[in-house]
C-alpha cells in the first residue's frame, strides 16, 4: 500500500481466481474507494463510490467502475461482431 493510502481503512476484501476486490474507507476525506487488482492480466485500477453504492459496486466492480479504469478489459476482450466471416 503507498503513502496516499495509508489512512484507508480496508472494510472487505474478496479474492477469487486472481481477481482481489477490496472495499476501503478514509475517515478523513469520508471517502469510499472500490479498488481492484487483477493478477492473472496485470490490470490494477480503483474508483470512488457513492457509500449508498459501497456494497454493490464491492460486488460488482466491473459495472460501477468509470470506462476510463476498465479500458484495458473492453480493448483485450475478443470481438463480439456477429458479422458472416468469408
């Protein structure tokens, strides 16, 4: 963790094949952050979150997160062009 964490307070964390998702809190700013860190890609991004949304964007980082932090995801996912092939 670096310096400009280090009054984040970790309220949950979860992991499940390299993905970890963890749920933090600044008493200070009162701001809540939904960071994430995928292992098996090398992607690592985290966004604020609006504490009513807290608990579902911790669930479901992909669909809270702003598109600038999940870009590399939509530019490595295979194309859904369902367009004949010749």
């Amino acid at each position: 963790m670096n310096a400009s964490m280090t009054n984040w307070t970790e309220l949950a964390d979860r992991e499940t094949d390299g993905l970890e998702v963890r749920l933090l809190w600044s008493e200070t700013t009162g701001r809540v952050l939904v960071a994430v860190d995928d292992t098996r890609v090398g992607h690592r991004f985290a966004f604020d979150v609006p504490r009513g949304d807290a608990l579902a964007a911790f669930h479901h980082p992909f669909a809270y997160a702003p598109a600038r932090a999940t870009r590399r995801y939509r530019a490595a996912e295979p194309s859904t062009d369902l367009q004949l092939q010749r």
